[in-house]
C-alpha cells in the first residue's frame, strides 16, 4: 500500500507541481531534563523510530572523524566526533543529505559536566550502530525521494547547535561545535561530497536550529549551479513568555551563547541590530538566510510546551502537569494559551513565508521532530495537510515540484496527527 500511494504521489507531485531528545539545563538552582527522562507510551526501540516490531530498519555503522582532533574538534569531553553514512547509489549516487542530531543544549558548568558523561557530550557513549529511518531509510516505500541518496546523520555531542567554539580548562569542558561542524564537512567532502549534484541539510530540534544557523554556510560550500536547500524540522524555537510571566528558553539560550562562545559564529546580519542571545533565536534569522529553506514544525511542539512554555519553575504547583502529558487533558484555558502560542509562531514566520523559494508544514500536532519516525514521515496513516503528507511536502519542495506553504487549521481539527502523550 504504502509503494503505490509513493508511486502515485510521486506521479502527482510532479503533474501538480523510543524519537525523543533530551536535554539537560539549570532552573533556578534545580536539574530540568528533558524528555528522555519522561516516558512515552507505546515507545520501544523499535517505536521511538516510528517503525513497527515487525520491521526491522537497516542499521548503520558509527564512523568517528580521525583528524578532527588536529584540528581541535572534539566532544565536550575531548573525544572524536563522528557521523553514520550509509551511501547513496544509482540515480542517488551523488546527492548527499546531511542530517544534524539533536538533543537540546547545556547551559552552565554543572551541566555540561553531566553531559559530557553521556551520548550527548561524548563518542564513548554513543550507540556503535543507530537504526536509519524516516528520512534516513534506504527504502524506497519508506522514503520515495532520498532513498538512494548519499545519508548521512552527524552526531551532536557539543551541547550548542554546532556552533559554539570556546573551552573551560578547569572544568575540562571542550566547546567545539563550530570545529566538529567543519571537520565533518571537510571530511564528508573527502569521501565523496566535493562531486555532489544535488544537497540537503537538515536536521531536527536543536539540529534543526543547526540546519538554520548553518544553512547559508552549507551553500558556500559547493559550485553555485549545484541545488543546495535546507529542512529545519522542529528547529522553530520561539522566544516565548512562559504561563508565569517569564522567559525560560531565553535564560537557557543566553547561557548557551555567552559559556559556549557562540557569538562569533552567529549571523552578521543579526547582530548588527540584535543581542547575541536574540540572534540563536532562529524567528530572528530565517527571513534573511538565502538559501532555500523549508520549515516542519508543530504548532504545539512537544518539547517547547514542557520546557519553555510550562516549565516546574513557573508551575510550582504543578496545574499544567497533566496537560504537559497529555493533550487531551488540558482545560479550555490551557488550550487558549497554546493557541496563542501557535499564533506566535505563524506570526514569526510571516516573512519568511513571503519568499517564493522557501517551504512550510505546520501541523497543529502535539509533537516533536517528525522527519526521522516512520510513522509521521511516510506511512499509510502519516500526518497530512490537505492530503499531503510530510515526506511528499518535502519532496515537492526540494525538486521544485510545485511550492508547499502548508498551514494546518487550529488544534483539535487535524484528525491525522500522531500526538506524543507522556504517561
């Protein structure tokens, strides 16, 4: 079922034109962590992929960057970063489609400290072989427009969106995300990358602001007559006013910026007129990147609700705990807040949608990165806006199909979401 609806989508297209990042930050004080630690119903291994039990995705080899050390591109700990590439072949063999990891950031000593004991801050922690799903897969049914591409899933053990560069010798804490990009890059252009046709940059959560952050860079690194676009998948993170008055995300990413050395590698175009910490916001950036950007994002994203929008800090008598977890539990005036907050988003990407060249899906789903699971990226029952699915929307977009601004009616109308409930 699911070949022929790629077939015939494929065909259309061209006439009509246990996921979970966690992240670890300090709150007043007090450990927050993120998503990892919460558990979420019907999540195995094989389920966080959004695969079911009986398939079994193709699994693919942990590669580490061998001359990142020279050049002091190294994990929070000192370790070699590394990437997963499973090679492109046929008409694929030589587009490349690379994609940033996430898994939010650290914001003080004490919590990169943690971090760096985990897959997140070190490659002695990460898995030696990781599933390719989603966006990822090699099959065709799975993944009709780069299945036979060059994929490649670069792992994120910096704690900054790849973009910070600074260190702390008394903590021995490296702050190479910057570096670790670079090395990559340098290194995936030697096996290959430097003969592309054809690249996508993409990334989900705090890989998704990578993909933003560094997107124009991407494009300086091929000829100007190769096709070179960007996806940010849930990488829309808004400086948003928490249910108390406050502003939690912001705090987090002004530690981020100002411990990290980010500054240095932000926009120019922002800072001329911005803070640094304004400038990580991608709301602030996207309207002036150049290269083609295509934007998937859910308007109640998941983890922005948990820990930006009603963190335990502005809910200390915890009344949002049941509607964190799930949806369906929220009262009417919880419900009115997170549609103000879906009316933020729309109303940060309003220029950004003027450009003709750039992209949007914003579905009114509870979740949270929806490119990497199979079930939201391209299965019989995946999420839809007026009957197009997320995979197919991209597709459309990045080969010039037919242009996809794709904009979900308000919550609860989307009957095809597949919502992230916490138990």
């Amino acid at each position: 079922m699911v070949k022929a609806l790629g077939v015939v989508a494929a065909i259309v297209g061209i006439v009509l034109c246990k996921w979970v990042y966690g992240f670890e930050f300090e709150e007043n004080g007090s450990w927050v962590h993120g998503l990892d630690d919460l558990n979420v119903t019907e999540l195995s291994f094989s389920d966080s992929y959004g695969v079911s039990a009986a398939t079994s995705p193709m699994m693919v080899g942990l590669t580490l960057i061998q001359g990142a050390a020279a050049k002091g591109a190294v994990c929070l700990d000192g370790t070699l970063p590394g990437y997963h590439l499973h090679r492109g072949y046929g008409s694929g063999a030589n587009s490349w489609l690379i994609q940033l990891e996430g898994g939010g950031w650290c914001n003080s000593i004490r919590t990169c400290v943690y971090r760096k004991k985990t897959r997140r801050g070190s490659s002695i922690y990460m898995e030696k072989q990781i599933p390719f799903t989603g966006i990822l897969s090699n099959n065709p049914e799975e993944n009709p427009d780069f299945f036979n591409w060059n994929r490649v899933k670069l792992r994120y053990c910096d704690g900054a969106s790849f973009i910070g560069d600074s260190q702390n010798q008394a903590a021995q804490l490296q702050f190479r995300g910057q570096r670790i990009w670079s090395a990559a890059i340098e290194d995936l252009m030697s096996k290959g990358m430097r003969y592309a046709n054809q690249a996508l940059l993409s990334g989900c959560s705090a890989g998704g602001l990578a993909a933003i952050l560094h997107c124009d860079e991407f494009r300086g690194f091929f000829p100007r007559n190769i096709k070179v676009k960007c996806l940010s998948d849930a990488g829309l993170f808004l400086d948003s006013i928490d249910i108390a008055g406050g502003r939690t995300l912001r705090n987090l990413f002004s530690g981020v910026v100002n411990m990290q050395g980010v500054r240095k590698n932000l926009p120019s175009f922002c800072l001329n007129h911005l803070d640094p910490t304004s400038c990580f916001f991608p709301q602030n950036v996207i309207s002036n990147i150049k290269t083609p950007l295509f934007l998937l994002n859910a308007a109640y994203d998941s983890w922005q609700v948990q820990a930006s929008l009603a963190p335990a800090s502005a809910d200390p008598h915890g009344y949002w705990n049941e509607c964190k977890k799930n949806h369906a539990q929220c009262s009417p005036p919880q419900i009115q807040f997170l549609q103000g907050f879906r009316n933020q988003m729309l109303n940060a990407i309003k220029g950004f949608s003027m450009s003709k060249q750039n992209g949007l899906f914003i579905n009114s789903c509870f979740a949270h990165c929806q490119t990497e699971r199979q079930d939201t990226w391209f299965a019989d029952n995946s999420p839809v806006i007026k009957n197009k699915g997320i995979a197919l929307a991209v597709g459309d977009w990045y080969f010039d199909r037919c242009g996809v601004k794709s904009i979900d009616c308000p919550y609860p109308c989307d009957q095809t979401c597949h919502n992230l409930v916490f138990r």
